[in-house]
C-alpha cells in the first residue's frame, strides 16, 4: 500500500540538466531557499503585471503555490506567468525537496520534504520579504494540497515569526483527502493507517482563512469525493467550483483562473 502512494505522490518528472539550463536557471525571478535540514530549492517570485483592468491598487496579494503531481518548476512556469497576470497577485512557486534541480543534486522527496519545502517558503515571504500574512493567500494544486493544508492549519513555523492561521485564503484544486483515500479509497485508508500520507482530512478543519476548493467530476486520479469531504469539514468555506465532465488534468484553465481571481479579489477586499 505504501508504494502504490508514493507511486502516485512523488512521481518527479526526470528531466535533463539541460532543460532547467534553458527554461529554470535564466529566469531573473528565480532565488533560492534552504529547508531546516539544509536542503537547497529553487522557486520563482512572479511580480504581477498592471494593466488597466487590474482590481488591485495598493500592495499586492502573494499567492504561494504548491504544483501538482508529475510537475516540477520548471515544467510549469508559463503556468504561474499566466496565474500572476490574471489574479493580479505575486506568485511564489517553490519547488519540492527531490524535484528537478533538487533531484539532480540527489535530494529524494517525500512527505516530510514537501513540508520542510513550503515551510522554507513561508519563512522567505513573510519573515525575509517582510509581506504580512493577511496578503498571502496559500495554493495547493493535486499533491501540492498535502503542503498546503498543513501549512495553513499550524499556528507556527520553525524560526518564523508569523503565523499561518493568519492567511488571507487558501485555494485548493483537485485536492486530496490523503494519499491512501485519494488512490485506494476510504476503508482501505483506515487499514494502512500508519502508512498514509498527506491526511488532509485531519488538518483542514483547523484553517481559519476562507478556504476555495475546484474538483472536477470526473477525476479519476483523485477522485471528486475527496475534494467534496473536505469541503465538508472547512470552518470557513467559499463557494466551492465543481466541474461536472471535468478529469484531473483537463480543467479548463480560463474556469479555474476567474475562480482564482474572485477568490483573490474576495479576501483581499477589493
């Protein structure tokens, strides 16, 4: 049971030196972050773009963003230029400890290391970059809601100053219930209790900050079910997005980004 979620949880896309050489390391945006084991990680710090329908005038809102399964980085960076411009937000995308050029350093992932990862990028925006808590908004696409949620559930943060409970938002997007629900189903998750992964069905009801959640209908890799029984348990819901004929990979991105924008917009106060 273990290895058919760490299957599913960790499936890190095995991409050349040269690949991140062209598409990660020149990016301007890219920095650098250290876990508390001393791990290093890229991430990208997308500045929002003004344009004339922009909502926003004062300071932006941050969304840090935790990528799905079988991405890394470097694959979706197009992804989180697009996400910027449309929510008119900064975006922080870190990468996971074990993920493209983690991975080529000879880091593994795993649970824990998805965690020391967002908690590295906790520490950069609000403590290093010096951006309150109520202008971060925290999302988590697929597996990306495993670190997300147990961000925003936790009152503190090793040698962070600020809380996660005090969050603008969180967004989550075909999240998972855990990694034992979300591949092998309910009952099953209870027998291999101990060998679970990512039990976001313990954490979320502990979020303080509005919480959004899109799922679409027809996923088969996490299936509609978890994103709905989380939905049950959130203290603070926002209108949740469903998406009726809709898989894990094929949500239609327009959709999802004027969801994300009126979420932004909506915890934001504009």
């Amino acid at each position: 049971m273990g290895a058919a979620i760490n299957t599913l949880a960790f499936p890190a896309p095995r991409l050349p030196q040269a690949f991140y050489e062209e598409e990660l390391l020149r990016r301007r945006d890219l920095v650098w972050l250290t876990t508390s084991e001393g791990e290093r990680i890229p991430a990208c710090h997308v500045r929002r773009s003004f344009s004339g329908n922009s909502f926003f005038t004062g300071q932006p809102m941050t969304i840090i963003y935790s990528h799905g399964n079988a991405e890394d980085l470097g694959v979706h960076l197009d992804y989180i230029d697009a996400l910027a411009q449309v929510a008119s937000a900064d975006v922080f995308s870190y990468e996971y400890v074990g993920y493209s050029l983690s991975r080529l350093e000879g880091a593994q992932p795993s649970e824990e290391a998805c965690y020391r990862s967002i908690d590295a990028a906790w520490r950069y925006v609000v403590d290093e970059l010096k951006i309150p808590p109520r202008q971060v908004i925290i999302f988590g696409r697929s597996i990306g809601s495993g670190p997300s949620v147990d961000l925003a559930s936790r009152s503190h943060v090793e040698n962070s100053a600020f809380s996660p409970l005090d969050i603008a938002g969180v967004l989550l997007q075909s999240p998972l219930e855990s990694g034992a629900r979300a591949v092998l189903g309910y009952t099953t998750s209870l027998v291999g209790y101990y060998l679970d992964i990512f039990k976001n069905y313990e954490k979320i009801d502990k979020i303080k900050a509005p919480v959004a959640i899109m799922h679409g209908s027809s996923d088969e890799v996490v299936p509609m079910a978890n994103g709905a029984a989380l939905y049950d348990l959130l203290q603070r819901p926002y209108e949740p997005l469903w998406l009726d004929g809709y898989g894990h990979n094929n949500m239609p991105q327009s959709v999802c980004f004027d969801y994300v924008k009126e979420f932004v917009r909506s915890v934001s106060g504009h």
